[in-house]
C-alpha cells in the first residue's frame, strides 16, 4: 500500500472546496501560493506521504508550474502532476517529463485525465465527444511511452501522427501513469496503458466489482495493473468528533451552491462523476453509504465526492477493507489540507495494516526514505 495526498490549487480553508472550478465555489481563507502549497507539501511528507495529487481544469493553475515550484521546497515528496490529455502534443509532455525528472530528481508522477464535462472541454477549444476522447487518451499515452523510449518512431493514429519522432535519448525515470474513469471506454485504455488506474470513493462492493473487471481486462492483454482509491478523510479521536466535523461541513454548503453544482454535474457526461452524484442524490440527508462512508462531499465538490468518517480508528480500518479487496493506493484529503495532512499521517496510517509494500510508487522499487 502507498498513501498520497492532494494538494490544494485553487486554494484552502475550512470548507468544502471545489477542485477545478471557481464559479460556486467554497471562500478561501488560504491562498494557493507558493509558499503555502509548500508547507501543506512538507506536511504530507513529513506523515508519510508519498506525493501529491494535483488537479487540472479551468479553475486551478497549470499544474505542471505549480509543482515545479513546490518540488524545489520539498525533499522526496513525489509530485502526481494532471495532464489533460490532447490539449499538448504528447511528444511535447514527453520532453516536459523529462525537464522535470531533471529538476525534481525522478520525482514525477502523471496523472493523464480525459475530462467529463463537454462545457469545459469545449472552452479549451475541444469538441470531442466522450468515446471519441477516451480514444485520444490511449494513442497519447502510448505516443508518450514511445517517445520517452529515446528511439526515433513513426506514429500514425486517429488522433496523432508522428514522423521520427521521441527523445534524443532513453529517459531513466519513465514516469509511472495513472489514469481514472468509471465507462467502459476508460476501462479499455486503463487496461492497456496504465501502471495505476484511479477510482473515486464508492462502496466497497462497488469497488471489488470495478477492481476485478479492470484487472481481468488488463489480464487480457498480458498486463498487470495497480488501482488507488481518491478519497477525503474526517478523522477524528472519537467518532462522534468526526461526524460532528462532517456536520460543520454539510452546514457550510448553501443551498445555493448545492443546486448550483447540482446542475453543473447534470451537464457532464462522465460516467464517473453520475456515480458520485447517483450516492448524493442532491440530498442533504441520507448520505452515509456505506459503513464511515459520507456522500455529502459530492453535494459541491466535483470529481471525488466521498469522505471516510469515523475515528480514527474506524477509517484505518475500512482502508484496511478496501485494501483487502484490491486496492494499492490511496489518495487522501481533508479540509485544511496542512492540518488534516498531520492529523491523518500521525493518527490513521500508523493504524493501517502493516503491509509489506508500504510507500511503494508505481514502476518505481525505491523506498521513500532513498529518495
């Protein structure tokens, strides 16, 4: 098992927040600076962490600057960095890979995200449709792994075409690729071309069932792959404390930012985000779906919508259950994000199973402690 934690680009605070958008969104009390984001960086880091989930959109800043800039004031913490895929060239994300294993010393990860909502796509200037865009993914990752090979290759796809194209030489450090999406389409390409393929937080049945057809795709094409769950925590000492916490939070959503997300999440076409939104219901009672699971995330915050509530205790033990049905990695999160960051790295991991893999990174055997 290896535990992440996100980092808050578009700013922090004690409040539900949304990721990748402003419009609607919870009052920052905190500003995304630099030097802010550095100390939730060190913060994760210093728990036992092993890197940092940053989101894309057009709310939140490149992620690609940001990161670098966060990595230069942190150790080893590894940088999960989004790119949406087909708004560059992949021949050219492969060279940014490659400046930032330089400067960070090896520590990228990519998180390569296809994006659900044809508004936003669409004033990117991208006008595929779903299937169509899940397709674009799978030619840009393996246009990306080709280039990093730092042999000279012809390409020629629906979507991209190559003439003697890569690196000029093998990059060392090819980062690892994670990738999400609950259709079918995303399932196919993550059985093909991920190392991680990311889900958001469902009940566990849920999940046992997408874990067991992802790997049985994956099975198909001779490959192996790891799964992470995104998920926020509300941990506290008791469990009364947590979900007295997740109270306060439920009490910051207005009614006008429930309904105002609502429909913003109605307009999306994204498998995913209907299945977040399918355990809400846009309701303000009835959220918890499962044992410690908590859906009034999902009510304004797009993307994962799922907390894990209780003690802390309790969330060590139903990570502990996802675990044991599959699950690799888990990316965690809570508002503040420094604070929840040393209140679940020094209260709830150390509580998780032992296991004998702990802080492993996809395709990558070194230890944390060696970077």
């Amino acid at each position: 098992m290896s535990f992440h934690w996100f980092l808050p680009t578009s700013g922090d605070g004690d409040q539900v927040g949304a990721a990748t958008v402003t419009a609607g969104a919870a009052r920052h009390d905190r500003a995304a600076t630099v030097a802010y984001l550095a100390e939730v960086g060190r913060a994760a880091e210093t728990h036992g962490f092993t890197a940092v989930l940053t989101p894309v959109g057009a709310g939140c800043p490149d992620p690609w600057i940001v990161c670098a800039a966060v990595a230069q004031h942190t150790e080893r913490l590894g940088m999960l960095v989004a790119v949406r895929a087909g708004f560059a060239l992949p021949t050219l994300i492969a060279q940014q890979a490659e400046a930032f294993q330089a400067i960070s010393g090896g520590r990228l990860s990519l998180n390569i995200v296809t994006g659900g909502d044809p508004a936003e796509q669409r004033a990117y200037g991208d006008f595929l449709g779903h299937d169509d865009r899940y397709a674009r993914t799978g030619e840009f990752i393996e246009v990306l792994r080709r280039a990093w090979a730092g042999r000279p290759f012809d390409y020629a796809g629906r979507h991209y075409r190559v003439d003697q194209g890569g690196l000029a030489t093998p990059l060392a450090e090819p980062p690892p690729v994670y990738f999400g999406g609950a259709s079918p389409a995303a399932e196919t390409v993550a059985a093909r071309q991920a190392d991680v393929y990311l889900m958001w937080g469902e009940p566990p049945t849920s999940i046992a069932a997408r874990v067991a057809r992802v790997r049985a795709l994956a099975a198909e094409q001779g490959r192996t792959l790891r799964t992470g769950l995104r998920l926020h925590v509300i941990a506290r000492p008791t469990g009364a404390e947590a979900w007295a916490e997740a109270d306060r939070l439920l009490a910051g959503m207005s009614p006008e930012r429930i309904a105002a997300a609502q429909a913003r999440f109605r307009r999306m076409d994204s498998v995913g985000q209907a299945r977040m939104a399918a355990l809400n219901a846009g309701r303000t009672d009835g959220l918890t779906v499962a044992p410690n699971l908590w859906a009034g995330v999902g009510l304004v915050r797009e993307g994962a919508g799922t907390a894990l509530v209780g003690s802390y205790a309790e969330v060590a033990a139903r990570i502990d259950e996802y675990a044991a049905l599959g699950v690799d990695e888990f990316v965690l999160s809570g508002w503040p994000h420094r604070e929840e960051a040393e209140q679940v790295g020094a209260e709830v991991l150390p509580r998780v199973r032992p296991t004998p893999e702990r802080h492993h990174v996809a395709g990558d055997e070194r230890r944390v402690g060696a970077r």
